[in-house]
C-alpha cells in the first residue's frame, strides 16, 4: 500500500455535522422549511434522476408540481435548433455561448407560471432552470459531478430530456462538454448565492443534503488554502499497470489509462461536514470564487476558468498511445469556439527500461506522402511506419518533454506520464492508432483531415532536441534547494519549476494559482508562512492546488533524502 490519498478531503469549519442523508429525512427538513410558505424551488444540473426526485417529492403533499422537462422544447425542436452545436463528428462539437432559456418553449414557461401565481398552497419547481418559473420562498440545488455524469452516460443515461440511451457515449459526452454543462454552470451561477440547500445526488442510495451557507463558506475556505481535487481513474486500450500499486487501485481490473487529479473542470471536490462527505464539482470553485482561487493576472486573462490541467497516463506494461497532434489556438477558436488550446508537455514520473516518446518530425519528411501514408493506413491497406517520420527519443524517469500544439507526439509504452498541459482536454486529433481497436471493440475515432491542417511541418529533429527535450536550466541553486526551469516551451503559457528540496523551500506564488506534484518522496508539507492555513500534507504522485489568495508559502521535506516537486503556473506577460 502507498500512501496516496483516493480520496482527499477539506473540513468544512463552523458547519460540522449540519448534513442530513437520505431523502426521508431530506424531506423531513424541507417540509418543516416551507411551513406557512408557498414555492419551493428544487434546480438540478442535468443528469440528476430527476423522476427518482420528483417520487420523493410526493413526501411534501404538494397541490402542484412543475416538471422542467415539460417546460423545454422538444427533443426534435432542440436537436434542429442545436444541430451547429451538435455536429455530426462523434468527438468534436461547437461550444455552445447560450443560456438555458434558448431551450425553454416561452409558452409552456409563461403558463407555468400562471399555473405557480394561480396555485393555492405547497408548489414546487423541480429540474434544469426551475428557477426561471417562480420566485422561490427556498431553493434547493442538486448538484452532481462531471464523471458521475459521464458514467452514467455509459450505462445508459441520455443527455438532458432526450430518448438516446443507447447512443455511442462519445456522442452523449459531446453533447455534455460543449453544450449542456456549459449552459447548465453558467445557470448554476445565477442562483448560486440564494441556495439554502444543496444536495450531493452521486450516489442515489445515499443522498446528502447540507446548508447552502456551508457550501458557500466551504469554498471561500478551499479558496484560501492548499487542496486536492478527488481523482479518478479509468482505464484505455493503452492502460498500463503502475497506478494499480501508486494509487492504490482495484488490482483486478486489466489496466488503467487516465487519472485526472487536477483538472477542476472535470474533477469534484469532497467537503467534509463530520457527519457527511459530500462531492461537488471543482467547477463550483472556479466559478464562484474565481479571484481567490486563480489570481488577478490568471483571472484577467482567462476568466473564470481553470486554465492549468495534470493528468496521468499510464503505459507502463501497457501500449503506445495513439499518435496524435493538437489544433493551433487559431484553429480551436475557429472550428470549436474555444478560447484557448491544448499545449501540453509529458513530465515522465517513472519509466520502464526501453520507454520511449515520439515527438516532432524527422528531417525532411514529405508532408504529402505522410498524410497519404496516414490515410491509407486508415483505411486498413498499410501499416504507418511511424519511425519513418516521427522522432523517437528514449524516456527516463524525470524527464520533461514539451508539446506545443501543433506538433506530432505520442507516449510509448512503458511510461508513466504526468502530463502538464494547458486545461482542454479532449481536442486531440488522433492520426494513427496502431492498427487497434478501442476497449468497446470499435476503431478509436481518427481525425487526419483535421490534423493536417494544424501539424508544423517545421517541428523537426535539430529543433524538437533543441527545444523540446529537456529543456532545463537552474534557476537557483543553494544548500536548501535546487530550482530548475524544465518547460514549458516559449510558444505554451505556463512555466514549470522543479524543485529539488533537502530541508525547505520559500515558494512566491505572485497571487496567481500553483498546481503542484510531488514527483520525487514519500511525503511533503506546505505552510503558511503567517499562519493563515493549516499544514497541508502532500504523498508521492498527489497534485494539489495552491490559491492565488496563499500568497508565498513553503514546501517542507518530512524525509530523509531530498524530494522533489513540479510546479505549475500562468507566465505573466513579458513587458
Ligand atoms: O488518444 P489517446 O491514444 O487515448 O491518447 C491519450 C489522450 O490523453 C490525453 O492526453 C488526455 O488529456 C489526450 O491528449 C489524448 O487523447
């Protein structure tokens, strides 16, 4: 057993044990909140089992129930009207800038809301936009995690009040990620601050409810301290074995691929109110307490966004990854409506004898014949003779290998990959997949067309070994510590410092945030330097977070033999 955490947790100061479980006495609670008042309104984030809900809803003896289903437009209307959007790729859609009213049928919304003024005693508005119908005397929010969602996406949930069960999860995912949760977050934010209630509803078996207050406060006090966002793991045709034993993970399953710890976007958050945990999405922070967590300068540049992302991937024992290319930013703001790209770098935690990364092309590559070569191999008529055109540079543990978009790369197997990348994640255009077929038994989606519009032919040999392969210099050096520049490229925006600590280090976080790793150790501790956080204990491989609000704070070594730690953060612009 290593010492990672699975499952990371802030204690919620001045709400312990105000969490109540289980719908019974959910609704125990909110029957004796409504006493003598009128209209109850209960919003849920898309995904939510909302007839399980409105069964339990019954509880409240109410002479009239809205169901936000029946307030949308249908499905066919909203498929036509959101087809842009949707496209018929099964990965890439269109970010979706709307709000939740573009899917609201305004005749159904302003007869609901004749039916509410009109209503005599109890009324509640359940489901994705209630408040939209009434004015609320309390509102519940029930709220639930990205991969939650996702989960149940595979097993069979359709997006939000459509029939497509059995659709191809890629595409209900799609749907997700570039319309339904945005639309739905941005939704959240307007009654954020009004919620008396929120209820975590992962897990329909064992629901939690506690004060919006405690919610609230939570995440001013997550905002002012180091914290970790709750990692999951998944596994991939390419999974390898190393995070079994690093993570402590179920050594039956085959592999695993992914861990996303540290990608607030997808990630949740569990607080904890001594008598309950509950699981929020870390997206709740970013957008409610942008500042705090992300600093003036990040804030100011990206918005309420979180623009840093570290992820595992695993090969170890495991296969190459796809061979693949990142679009240019103009090309993800043109195609997709994104703000910003993928630039990413692999910092290789562990490696295997043999491990390797295909990186950049080789010197005078024929670009025409490559994307022919690639299109063939597609089709199934040729193996792609990556070597032919991809350079092959052999990894070892500590290595860090910048990817800017817009270069061809791939990890091999029998690496351990802690990828720091700029925060998209999914816009990854696979050009060869090894002759394989994903884990559902279908050929993994190839995008050539797309990714030969954004491939830099340029990218070769003397370059990539100059620029991208363990580009590290010291920043500093005394007998405390050594502070290493290992990346990112000039082309990415965030800078990486690695720190090998013997005793202690001072770091300055210039009110901007800092995503970390403990790449080297078994254990670290960082502290407040005046006292306005409480020690945060950090074990090998955990990212964690430090808000910009921390200001300067220390990494302290707890062992005998130095450590190490990576740190991300956004360069400020140069003058
Ligand atoms: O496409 P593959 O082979 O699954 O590659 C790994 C994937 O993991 C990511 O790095 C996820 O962040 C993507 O860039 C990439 O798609």
């Amino acid at each position: 057993m290593s010492n990672y955490d699975r499952f990371p947790a802030t204690k919620i100061k001045g709400y312990e044990n105000t969490a109540v479980r289980g719908y019974d006495a959910i609704f125990d609670v909110l029957k004796e909140k409504m006493q003598g008042k009128k209209v109850l309104v209960m919003e849920a984030y898309p995904g939510v089992s909302d007839d399980l809900v409105l069964e339990q809803i019954k509880k409240l003896e109410p002479t009239l129930v809205i169901d936000m289903r029946k307030i949308f437009k249908d499905e066919k209307t909203l498929n036509e009207q959101l087809q842009y959007h949707i496209t018929d790729d099964r990965i890439f859609g269109r970010m979706y800038y709307g709000n939740v009213i573009d899917f609201i049928d305004l005749e159904r919304l302003e007869a609901a809301k004749k039916e509410v003024k009109e209503a005599q005693g109890l009324v509640v508005v359940y489901g994705f936009g209630a408040s939209l119908v009434a004015e609320h005397d309390v509102l519940v929010y029930l709220d639930m995690a990205r991969w939650e969602i996702t989960l149940r996406y595979r097993k069979g949930l359709p997006n939000y009040n459509c029939t497509n069960y059995d659709e191809d999860s890629l595409r209900k995912i799609k749907r997700g990620f570039f319309i339904e949760w945005r639309v739905a977050d941005k939704h959240k934010m307007t009654c954020f601050e009004d919620v008396d209630y929120f209820i975590d509803t992962n897990n329909d078996e064992d629901v939690k409810m506690v004060p919006g207050e405690g919610v609230r406060d939570g995440l001013r006090q997550i905002a002012s301290q180091p914290f970790r966002t709750v990692p999951y793991f998944d596994p991939g045709v390419w999974g390898g074995q190393w995070m079994k034993e690093v993570c402590n993970l179920d050594k039956d399953q085959d592999n695993y691929a992914w861990s996303f710890d540290g990608v607030p976007e997808e990630n949740s958050l569990y607080l904890d109110f001594e008598n309950a945990t509950i699981e929020i999405p870390a997206m709740d922070l970013v957008l409610y307490q942008p500042k705090e967590l992300l600093g003036k300068d990040v804030f100011a540049r990206f918005g309420a966004e979180f623009p840093i992302r570290f992820d595992f991937l695993d090969t170890i024992g495991g296969q190459n990854l796809s061979l693949q290319v990142h679009p240019l930013t103009e090309y993800i703001h043109r195609q997709f409506g994104m703000a910003y790209t993928q630039d990413e770098s692999y910092y290789i935690l562990d490696a295997k004898e043999g491990a390797s990364v295909y990186l950049g092309l080789k010197e005078g590559v024929d670009s025409n014949q490559m994307i022919e070569d690639l299109r063939s191999a597609n089709r199934g008529e040729i193996i792609f003779d990556a070597e032919k055109y991809i350079n092959k540079f052999p990894a070892k543990k500590h290595d860090h290998f910048l990817i800017p978009a817009g270069t061809c790369h791939c990890s091999g197997k029998d690496a351990m990959v802690l990828e720091i990348s700029a925060t998209p994640y999914c816009f990854t255009f696979k050009l060869w997949d090894w002759a394989r077929v994903g884990l559902d038994g279908l050929p993994r989606p190839v995008h050539i067309e797309h990714g030969k519009e954004v491939i830099q032919w340029d990218r070769t040999t003397p370059w990539v070994k100059e620029n991208l392969v363990n580009a590290v210099y010291t920043v500093r050096e005394d007998e405390h510590v050594k502070e290493e520049h290992t990346g990112l490229h000039e082309l990415e925006y965030l800078e990486t410092r690695r720190y090998w600590i013997k005793d202690e280090v001072v770091v300055d976080n210039e009110a901007n945030v800092n995503m970390l790793n403990l790449i080297e150790g078994s254990q670290c501790r960082i502290e407040s330097l005046d006292g306005s956080f409480e020690p945060f204990e950090v074990h090998y491989a955990e990212t964690f977070i430090v808000p910009a609000k921390c200001n300067k704070y220390k990494i302290v070594n707890e062992t005998d033999s130095t450590i190490g730690v990576i740190r991300a953060y956004v360069r400020k612009p140069q003058a």
